[in-house]
C-alpha cells in the first residue's frame, strides 16, 4: 500500500467469493479496482479514496507495517513507532477525520521481541480462509489447553462449551488445522 494525501494505492487479497457483492461495496470508496479471482483468494488492486490514515502514521514518525487487516468494515492499522508521543499524536490525527473503536501498545525492549511481533501480525493471513465457527473451535481449543502435554481440554468440554456435538467439533478443529497447515506449507 502507497499513500498520497488522498488516494490509497491498494493491493490486497481476500477470501471472499462474491465478487458482484466486493464490485458494489469497493466502487463506493474506490477511485478504480481490479479483481482477479483465484481457487482460493481473490486478489484485488485498485486506488482507494484515502480517510488519512496512512498519512496520518507517517506524517507523525510511524512506519506502518503491512498487511493492514480489513474485516467487517474495520481495518486493523499496525505501527512501528519509536516514541510513546507519537503514539499520541498519530491517534489524534487518525480521530480527526475516523473513528478509532479499539487501540493497544505494546512496548518493545529489543529486536528479537520486534521480530516475534511482526511474526504474529502475518498470523492473520493463516486463518484468512476458516470460517468463523472454525476459528472459534480452533481458538478455544488453543486458549483453554487443548494442545497443551497433557491436554487440560478435551474434545467432550469443548463441545460442552460451544454447544456442538463431539464428532463435529473434531471435523471443525481438523478443518482449521488442514487449511493452517496448508497455509504454512504450500508452495
């Protein structure tokens, strides 16, 4: 992503299949757009009318660190800043002109913890194509000890804890472990 002081030069992907349904909401905040739809992602470029968000980061001494995550009408902006200051000047730039629903810091000591932070940003991209009831599976299963030697959780709390049966429960968890792993592993 580029940015002038009133356009987004975007390129991005998604996982969404309808593309009549991408064409009517991007026309209403794109200049122009492309999509090209593949099996599993759909790719789009285009320019993007700018709500001065991207302008806002620089122009205050952050360095915006991609992807920027879009879901449900609210995008996910991650910064590299190196005063607390700026942190302060950029969301008062950003409120002038959006609405901020949500902002967290976390404070980096050294380059290895900058590092482990970047990694866990792209973790977004792996789950790009679980549905939501796979990811809530797949997340509870995580927090709650599921994976853990030995398992804290099992199949039977889980199941307990969402409402679904055992063996549906299994199939949502490998879903989402085979598209995580497809994600990690292929070429």
């Amino acid at each position: 992503m580029n940015s002038s002081s009133n356009f987004n030069y975007i390129v991005a992907f998604t996982v969404a299949n309808d593309v009549v349904d991408m064409k009517k909401a991007f026309s209403k905040d794109f200049e122009n757009f492309s999509i090209v739809k593949g099996k599993l992602y759909t790719f789009i470029t285009g320019v993007k009318h700018s709500h001065g968000i991207i302008p806002s980061i620089t122009a205050n001494g952050g360095i915006p660190i991609f992807p920027t995550y879009a879901d449900g009408g609210i995008e996910t902006f991650n910064v590299l800043l190196f005063t607390k200051e700026s942190l302060d000047y950029i969301i008062d730039a950003v409120k002038s002109h959006n609405d901020v629903v949500t902002m967290d810091y976390l404070r980096i000591r050294d380059g290895d913890s900058i590092i482990d932070n970047i990694k866990s940003l792209f973790s977004n991209v792996l789950v790009t194509d679980l549905t939501p009831l796979e990811k809530k599976i797949i997340r509870a299963a995580f927090t709650s000890g599921f994976y853990t030697w030995p398992r804290q959780f099992s199949l039977e709390d889980i199941s307990r804890d969402t409402g679904l049966s055992k063996p549906t429960v299994l199939y949502h968890i490998r879903n989402a472990e085979r598209k995580v792993m497809r994600s990690l592993f292929s070429k």
